[in-house]
C-alpha cells in the first residue's frame, strides 16, 4: 500500500475513524474527508502518532449537502492524480425527517444519494488509476427493506429505523449497478456489512432508538473488529478483481434477494441521476 491513496468518507469517528488507523498501517497515503476541522486535526494527529505514517491528509465537506461534495471532488482533482481506493463510510441515522439545504430527506442524501454522486463524480480519476476498488458501507438492515421508488424520502410513514434500512438497500444495490456498468473498467466495486458495531451512530434517533441502542452496546463488537472487513476489502490481494459482492466477515455472501432486483437497479440508477447536480 505504499505507493497507493485511500480516500475515505466519515473517518474522523467510529468505524470510519477505525478504517483510517488500519489503513494507515499499511502504509497508504490517506485523504480523510470531514466536517469539523478542529477534530479532522485532532484525528489526523492521533493517527500520525499511533502508525507513524504521516502521509494523512485532511479534506472537508459536509456530504449532505451536493454542493460542497462537488466542490470536494473539484480540489481533489485539482490536487490529486490518483485515486487507488474510495471507502463511502460517512452515514447517519436521523430520529425524525429532516431536509438538507438541497430540500432533500437528510437519511436519503446523506447515507445513499452522497455515495453515488461521489463515486461519479470521482469515475475519471478511479479509472485512470489501475486496479483501483471502491467499497460503500451498509449494513444487515438492508434486509428489512424493499426499495421504495415511489417514495425514497419517507414523506409517508416516517421512521428513522426504515429510512436508514432503505438506504443501506440502496447502497448494495447501488454497488451492484456500478459493477455491472464498469466491467471491463479495472474498477471494483464492493459493499460490506461491518457487524452490529459499538459507534455512536444510534444516538442520531430518537428517544427509542437511543434506549435500545444502549441496552444493545453490551452485544456489540469493537469499532476496529467492526473495521476489518472494510480493511481487508482495501488491503488484501485476495479480492483483486472481484466485484459486486457484498462481504462479512471478509467472505463475500449473498445479501437480500430484493438487492439483486436489476430492473429495480437500473430505475434507481436513473431516479438517483436525476437527484443529484454532477458538475
């Protein structure tokens, strides 16, 4: 990994955060997306100091929001010549529907729509980079959910619970669609399910969400056990070439059968085209 840029979203905390240190150790140059300047520097310095890697470098954006993704792919152009491995991490859960400044359902924007307007918008810099491998973050949660094309925001039946289910399907079938259209390009595309993971991630619902994510955290694993897959997916030479799977426990295994729906893909695809601004 010496010679080779790991850009990863979400990585100043949990899982994320977790994924960075791991990386790090293996000796790749790491371009850590955040949103808070003050703790990107806190975690850039921890990460220097625990690997001895000092090849991390910080990039902000609030992913939320379609304009400061754009203009994070533009400085990252405009610095950056290569693009061995994205990890779209960064997600969240929301206890009642909010709206982005886009006027978008903020578990929508954030958790599936900033994946695939990022990953699109970094296409030209993956595929000019041999080899290169893209792996998004979902969950198990994904299994609860059938894609709602007719209503993806949950203007109907709201729940925090739902939402975050259905864009986590969205990921995976998402990850799927990209391996299908960039066959033959040297890009790989993957997703993973980290495993029920101790992050602070449960602390976005509401009240009920909050107590049962906290009667829960004693069942749950460590933010770097939850981090090796994600890890081995950016490191290992053993999924060089493999695409569109979806891995736990570093095995690739079947996810829903909802998830493998192309039709439902390919509609997603162009409902997701017509949500996002590609500069």
């Amino acid at each position: 990994m010496e010679n080779k840029t790991c850009l990863i979203t979400g990585a100043t905390s949990g899982i994320g955060k977790a994924t960075a240190l791991g990386i790090a150790e293996h000796g790749a140059q790491l371009l850590l997306v955040a949103r808070n300047p003050e703790k990107g520097e806190r975690v850039r310095s921890e990460i220097i100091t625990k690997t001895g890697n000092k090849k991390i470098e910080l990039l902000y954006a609030d992913l939320s929001s379609q304009r400061q993704i754009n203009a994070l792919a533009e400085t990252i152009y405009k610095n950056y010549s290569q693009i061995d491995i994205l990890i779209n991490n960064a997600g969240g859960v929301w206890g009642k529907r909010e709206l982005t400044e886009d006027g978008i359902e903020k578990t929508w924007a954030v958790n599936h729509l900033a994946y695939f307007l990022f990953t699109r918008l970094m296409e030209k810099l993956l595929k000019s980079t041999p080899n290169s491998r893209v792996i998004n973050v979902s969950s198990d949660l994904h299994e609860r959910s059938k894609l709602r094309l007719d209503d993806p925001q949950f203007n109907k039946g709201y729940s925090a619970l739902n939402a975050y289910g259905h864009s986590k399907l969205a990921n995976i079938m998402i990850t799927y669609e990209f391996a299908r259209r960039w066959k033959g390009s040297g890009v790989t595309v993957n997703c993973v399910h980290p495993g029920g993971v101790a992050t602070k991630i449960g602390y976005g619902g509401n009240w009920f969400i909050k107590l049962g994510w906290w009667l829960m955290l004693p069942t749950l694993i460590s933010e770097e056990e939850g981090a090796k897959t994600t890890i081995y997916l950016a490191t290992s030479t053993e999924v060089a070439g493999i695409s569109g799977k979806y891995f736990v426990k570093q095995k690739a295994i079947k996810s829903s059968p909802e998830s493998y729906d192309e039709k439902k893909a390919n509609a997603l695809w162009e409902l997701s085209e017509q949500m996002v601004e590609l500069a």
